[in-house]
C-alpha cells in the first residue's frame, strides 16, 4: 500500500487531485471543508470501464496521546460500521473507511446535486413554501427511519448544509458528524455557533426531540431566509416567520414553532406527527386542523392594542386664516402660535379663546421663545420680532437681511437666530441690539442649540457648527445635503438629521461623527431624546426611535404620509404628526399605537405640552388641544 | 493624559497564556480640539494547539493596525470631509481581524473588547465574553457578554446565581474569526470625572465578583497597583483561567 498522504503538522487537507487512496480512490477534487475533516470527490478505480464516483471524507485526529487517537479510531470505526447497516433511500451508501496514521476516512456514495443552503444563496427570492413543506415531509420520513433504527440514531446536525437535494430532487442526509468524534474535549472558551441546535444540545443532551427542533430550525432558516447561525440563540419570536415572508401559511408557521419550541415536551413529540402537519403544506396537501395549543405562547401574546380614531375629543379648536407649519409654545396661561397668515397667536389654554394677535408682516413658521414678559419670534419679513406677552405689541424688531425660518434659543441674555441671510444672529434680548454675525455657507433654518457655551446649528448648507459666545467657529461638521433639523443633545453627542437621510451622532466637543444612522429618506424632523432614546421622523414616513449610545434602532412606526415634524415625549408616549395628517401617540419603549386623531391636513409642526393637554398645528388653518 | 495599569498573568491551571492585550496612547499639543487618544484591547483566544494565543495576537493587532491608520490618520489632519463615523471605522476593523482570523487561523477564534478614548468620549466595540466596566464610587458593566449564559439569563430561564454556577458558562455565542460578517457590540459614553476604565477578560469577572472588584481597585491610588492585586486575588481564588487586564484613568481636562 502506497501512503498518498502528504508530510505537515497542521491541519491542513493531505489529499492532491490525482492521488490515489488505498489503489482504489482517485482524488478528482476537494468538495468542501470543515474545522478538521475534507470532503473529496474521487472516482473509484476497482471499476475501471465505468465512472463510479465517491464521496471520500477525511478526518484528521490531532491528538498527541496515542492512548486517546485509538479510541477515537475505535469510536470512528464503530460509527461507520452504524452508517453502513442503514439502508433509506435518502441517506447515501457507506461503502469503505480505514485509517491511515493521523488520518481516518470514510467513503461513501457521491451525491451529485446541491445542499440546500446553496439553493438558498443562489436564490434572490423567497423559496416557494409548498418546496420547502415537501422538503419537511421528506426529512422527517427519513429522520423517523434513523429514530427507530436498532440502535436508534439521533442525527444532531440537521441544518441546510447538511441536506442536500440529487440531481432526481430527492432529499439526501450527507453528514453524519462523524468528525465529532475527533474534537478534542477542550477546556477553556467553546463556541456555540449552531444556531441550530436546541437549548439541551448546549448542556450535551441530545434525543429525538433535539432533531425536531433541528428540523424547525432548519425550515425557519429556508423559509425565512434568516441564517439563525449570526442570530441570537433560541430567539425566534424575535423573528416571525409571516412577519418577514408574508406567503408563509399561518399553520406552518405554527407548525415551525412548535417544533422550536424551548422545552422539549412542548415540540412534536415525534417525526410522524410533525411530518402530518408539513404534508397539509405541500402542494396539492390537504388542510387538517391544528390544535390552538400548537401556538407558542409568544406568538399568541403579541396582540396589538386597540386603537381608536374616535376616541379622541379636542378639548378646543381654533382656526386661523392661513395654514400652522410652526410650533406652538405653553406659557403662563397662554398658547402661543405663529401662523402663515402672519399674525402670532395669543390664546387661553383651557378654552382656545383669542386673547390677542400680533401681525408680523411675513409669515411665522418657527416655535416663538419666551424671555420674561417677551416673546421672540422670527418671521419671513426678514424680521426677529420681541412681542410683549401681556399686551401683544411689539417690544424691538431686528433686521436680518433676508427671510427667518429658523427659532430663537435664548441664552446667556442674547437670542440667537438663524437667518436665509447665511448668518447666525446674536441679539440682546432686552434691546433688540446686535451683538454679533457669524457667516456660514448657506441660509440656516434650523433652531440652535445652546449648551456649555457652545452654540450649535445646522445649516443649508449641510454643515453642522460650533460656535462659542463670541461667535467663533469651534468645529464645523459636514454632511451631504442640508441640515434643517435642529440638533439636541445626550451622552455627550450631538444629535440631528440630514437631508441625505442619515440621522447624525457627533461627539460635541470636537464634532468627530461617532455614529449615524440611515434611514430611507431625508430628515428634517428634529431629533428628541428620552430614556436614552433618540426619537425622530423621516420623509421615508417612518416615526423612528433609535438607541443614542449603540445607534441600534429600537422600534420604527409607519405612517401613511412623510414625517417632517418634530416629535415630543410626554409621560411616556411619543406624539408625532405625519403629512397623513394624523397626530400619532405611541409608546416610547414599544413604538405600539396608542392612538392617533386626524385632521384636514399634513402635520409639519411640533407640538407642546402642559399636564393636560397638547396643542399643535396643522396646515387645515387649525390649532387643536387633545386632552391628555 | 492618560495613566494606566496592566496585568498579563497565566493563571495556576494553564499552561499558556491565550490572552493578549494591546494599549496605544496619543498626544498632541497645538492648536487641536482633541489632543489625546487611546486605543485599549483585550483579546481571549480559544481553539487549542496554540491557534488560541495566535488568534488572540492576531485579531488584536490586526484591529488596532486598522483603528490607527483610519482613525489615528484622521485624528493627524488625513481627512476633514466625510470621513467614516467612529462606529463605522471600529467595525470595519474588527471585520479585518475576523477575516484575517478566518483565513490565517481556521478553527480559531477569539474574543475581542477595545475601548477608543477620545475627546471625553469612550467608544467600545465588543464580541465575545471580555468586558469592560467603569468603576468610580460604584462598578457598572458596560458591556453585554455574547455568551450561551448570558442569552439563558436574557430570557429568563436561568437567574443570575444560577449563571455563575452554569455548567456551560464558557460556551459563547460569537467570536471573532468564526462567520463571516460578523456583528459587532458598539456603544458610546461620556468619560465620568472621577472613574476608571476597566477592560478584562473572563479569567479576572469569572473568579472575581464585581463589588470584589470594586473593592481592590478603590484600595489603590496606582492603576498599576490596582491591575496587580486583582490578578493576585484571581490567582488566590484559583486562578483557573488566564488574567489580563487593562485599568485606564483620564487626569485633567482632555
């Protein structure tokens, strides 16, 4: 006997095309490889006038200690000796092992036809789910065959890599994990990256009922197209299969649970009757009923609330001449509001009765600010207006030299206001005097943030600055499009979007990025923050809430229309308007609907709130109280 | 400035140390809005036949040959506009290290956490069961182990008490060097005045419980001091495993 066998030290393949094993098998090609064995596609040469093709599995038995490689060739043996009495026609032939020093290898019948986590790569869509049902029925008849076997055997390793389907589209087990046995026990950190196996598997349980769930695992990957190796273990109800692939029928999916289930009793409690509920989903299967005791208790908990359109009564209306883009402010018994019909609004909270109005001559988008008796509003006559809270009439006016969208931030006893002029504005706020300009690229509509003795601000231009209170720029950040969302800040980071989609996090002292977060359209709505959650909407329609420290998003919200305005937390839940023209209430932690109130039109602005109510505007002229 | 201690120990069991630790610090005085920063890593190996101490050594260098040449460049005036976030450049560099596991070290793996500080930011990446912690007046774990253990406790089948004394406790769920693609832990806080970064691996949480932790390093003035006498505790404790820790303490204003 010639020994083939290459010299090395490493577990390396010791197999070259061409090499003939035992005077018998030709190497043709390596097949695959994993962790210490090699799969070979080798022609056996007893047949010379016929291509006969074999599967030669080598497997490499690295322990140093000689006493412990024969029992491991021992163990080896006994298996193959076990392959080699089953006889179903979905397991393929053994047909020849021996060992040759290091090395054992197992021959076994070639399976020309492709595993089914390489259909699954290769197809760009879902698997029709008849295919894979039938694929289920297949494998549990012969599963089934392996755990009545004398002795019986519990296969261990089922998962799509592991099946493969012939060229006749016949399903074939092909490995028997035979190279287990060659894992040296190892002390010290193991990996458990299966994904498919059950909870016991971990502790070193393995029975029928762990193939079951092997089996579930298997069909939830293939129909779910959700690999559960880079998934969390056992975290299934984090992925409903109807959730992710709509054409799943309700009772296979139920079906795939129950197999999944945690606790072995729970699952099918044999491959017979797991097999009887697959057939119902195969084509031309016959519907049976499922009992509702199949439903895991995950499944049947996740019962959205009850939401009401109706439910909601406005404490009060009021309607103005011209559409509300901006934000109302709550401040000693009166609700503030500047319209597009120029004039600010002066109501009563508890009635929505007028008190007084104030006429700008352009119109008033942005969220008025309140020092002592003043309001500050900016409005498109290129004016900041100062308005007396008591008597609506004007305290000073300051010129900037084109249209304000932006909202003053008062602080440190200056006003600061951006301006379509490309300056930010720095304004006494007793006197209306300037105190100073600092030039920027482009009109800033966004509302400044003051904090540290930092001003920060975003920019048309789609820069992000810092300035100090002398109006000198500390750091400047750029993104792709405009930033006219206002930025807010937590854990140290700067927080706001941009029209380019992206929803920034910049370490504020040095406007480094530290994260951002993609969503599918641009952001103009401005960020908020609350329990470590960074909530914001996005023309993509989305109401987002993303974690501030890991930028992990924790729930999104679909609205029917583009979420351009600005979200408020209030005890607990998020209110959010959508260009749907609902207001939207969902809860913070969970996203889930609360309830929603529609009104006439697109909700582009913020709202505020005291502990009763909330007010807000919408572009049907009107503003609405909802009691809370 | 930055002021650290290490320790770097084998444990009584072992015969190798698995374990590698890298630190990097940085400095520069003149017209900058950052002039410090510092790269911390530890690194747990595990695959047996000494692929374990090579993966460990691999992945860590691999990652902070990656993290300096994006960020340090960055950080040196390479790039001003659109450059990557902090999150993409520590993930695209933990993917290097997995790759290059992958394809130099088949069969291996390792654990890896590294903190970036920077600014009065700390950003860390995370797979595996190394942790970092902020110990001050009190020790909060940072952190989230990628262990079977810690997935039980998530979901409520095991208590905690119960984890410390699982069977399994060893069996993690990732690893650097093991899928491709993998997924990485990113999280980032402020520095808070006053306390102390903490990176180790399971060799020192495994025998050493927090509030032990706490304890020995509160006793000590000296990160130095401080990594040496929790190494000394883990080996009194048995010191089953291999002990390496990283102790980082910011002084003045950064």
């Amino acid at each position: 006997m010639t020994n083939s066998l290459r010299q090395h030290t490493g577990g390396t393949a010791s197999l070259v095309v061409g090499t003939t094993l035992e005077n018998r098998y030709l190497v043709i090609r390596v097949v695959g490889s994993g962790g210490m064995s090699w799969v070979y596609q080798a022609r056996d040469m007893r047949f010379p006038s016929v291509t006969r093709l074999a599967a030669v599995k080598e497997m490499l038995n690295p322990s140093k200690d000689e006493a412990v490689r024969q029992t491991a060739v021992q163990s080896f043996e006994r298996e193959a000796n076990l392959l080699a009495t089953l006889n179903h026609p979905a397991i393929p032939r053994v047909y020849d092992y021996f060992t040759i020093g290091e090395r054992s290898f197992l021959v076994m019948e070639f399976v020309n036809g492709k595993d089914l986590e390489a259909i699954l790569t290769e197809s760009n869509d879902f698997l029709p789910t008849t295919m894979v049902a039938h694929w289920g029925v297949e494998l549990c008849h012969v599963i089934h065959y392996l755990h009545h076997h004398q002795p019986p055997v519990i296969f261990r390793d089922i998962k799509p890599s592991n099946i493969m389907s012939d060229e006749h589209e016949n399903i074939r087990l092909v490995d028997f994990g035979i190279a287990k046995l060659f894992e040296p026990d190892r002390k010290g950190t193991m990996i458990g990256t299966e994904g498919y196996s059950p909870p016991e598997q971990y502790r070193g349980e393995a029975g029928p009922l762990s193939d079951v769930y092997a089996l579930g695992a298997t069909l939830h990957h293939l129909l779910s197209r959700r690999d559960p190796r880079i998934e969390p273990p056992f975290s299934w109800h984090d992925r409903p299969l109807r959730q992710i692939n709509p054409s799943v029928p309700e009772g296979l999916d139920q079906a795939v649970m129950k197999a999944l289930a945690y606790e072995p009793e729970q699952r099918f409690q044999d491959m017979k009757a797991f097999q009887a509920v697959l057939a119902q989903f195969t084509e031309g299967g016959q519907p049976i009923v499922v009992s509702a005791a199949s439903v895991a208790p995950a499944v049947a908990a996740a019962v959205a609330p009850a939401t009401s359109e109706d439910g909601i009564q406005p404490k009060w209306e009021f309607t103005c001449e011209d559409e509300i883009r901006g934000t109302p402010v709550i401040v000693k018994d009166t609700v503030l509001v500047g319209a597009y019909d120029n004039n600010l609004y002066a109501l009563k909270p508890s009635s929505g009765e007028f008190i007084w109005k104030y006429a700008a001559e352009g119109g008033l988008t942005g969220k008025p600010a309140v020092f002592e008796d003043n309001i500050i509003v900016g409005s498109e006559d290129k004016r900041v207006h100062a308005v007396s809270l008591i008597t609506g009439k004007v305290a000073w006016t300051y010129y900037t030299e084109a249209e304000v969208r932006s909202s003053p931030t008062i602080a440190e006893g200056h006003v600061f206001i951006g301006s379509d002029d490309a300056k930010l504005h720095a304004i006494n706020v007793m006197y209306g005097r300037g105190a100073w300009k600092t030039e920027v690229d482009g009109p800033i509509r966004s509302t400044p943030l003051a904090s540290s003795d930092r001003i920060y601000f975003g920019c048309e231009s789609g820069d992000c600055y810092s300035v100090d209170l002398r109006g000198e720029i500390k750091w400047k950040f750029h993104s792709k499009r405009a930033i006219t969302s206002s930025p807010c800040e937590g854990n140290g980071l700067l927080y706001f979007g941009s029209v380019d989609s992206l929803l920034y996090a910049l370490d504020i002292k040095s406007g480094w990025a530290a994260w951002r977060f993609r969503t599918n359209n641009a952001i103009i709505s401005s960020p908020t923050i609350a329990q470590g959650l960074v909530i914001f909407g996005s023309a993509d329609g989305r109401i987002y809430a993303v974690d501030g420290r890991s930028s992990k998003e924790k729930w999104h919200f679909e609205t029917e229309g583009q979420v351009t305005a600005n979200p408020l937390v209030q005890g607990g839940l998020v209110y959010c308007g959508s260009v749907d023209g609902h207001l939207y209430a969902l809860e913070l932690m969970t996203g889930k609907l609360r309830w929603k109130f529609l009104t006439g039109g697109p909700i582009t602005g913020g709202i505020s709130a005291n502990e009763e109510m909330i007010v807000f505007g919408s572009t049907d002229h009107k503003i609405y109280a909802l009691p809370l | 400035m930055f002021r650290f201690g290490i320790t770097y120990e084998t444990g009584r069991v072992r015969q190798s140390n698995e374990d590698c630790l890298v630190v990097i610090t940085s400095l520069q005085q003149g017209d900058t809005a950052s002039p410090y920063y510092g790269l911390f890593v530890v690194a747990d190996g595990m695959g047996g036949h000494e692929q374990g101490e090579r993966a460990s050594q691999l992945a860590a260098q691999t990652f902070a040959r990656e993290v300096i040449s994006r960020f340090g460049a960055q950080w040196l005036g390479g790039v001003s506009e659109n450059s990557e976030s902090i999150q993409e450049i520590l993930e695209s560099s933990i993917l290097r290290a997995n790759q290059a596991v992958m394809l130099n070290l088949p069969g291996s793996g390792t654990t890896l956490t590294a903190a970036l500080v920077f600014s009065r930011q700390i950003f860390f990446t995370h797979i595996g069961d190394s942790r970092a912690y902020l110990v001050g007046k009190e020790i909060r774990q940072i952190t989230h182990d990628h262990s079977l253990v810690q997935r039980l406790v998530d979901q409520g089948h095991i208590s905690s008490e119960e984890a410390g004394r699982f069977a399994q406790r060893n069996v993690l769920l990732k690893a650097v060097g093991q899928v491709e693609g993998i997924e990485t832990d990113f999280l980032t806080i402020p520095w808070e005045k006053g306390s102390r970064l903490l990176l180790c691996t399971d060799g020192l949480w495994g025998v050493l419980s927090d509030s032990e932790i706490l304890r020995i390093t509160g006793n000590y003035e000296s990160p130095q001091d401080a990594a040496m006498a929790l190494s000394r505790q883990a080996n009194i404790m048995g010191g089953p495993d291999n002990i390496s820790a990283i102790i980082v303490e910011m002084t003045g204003e950064p």
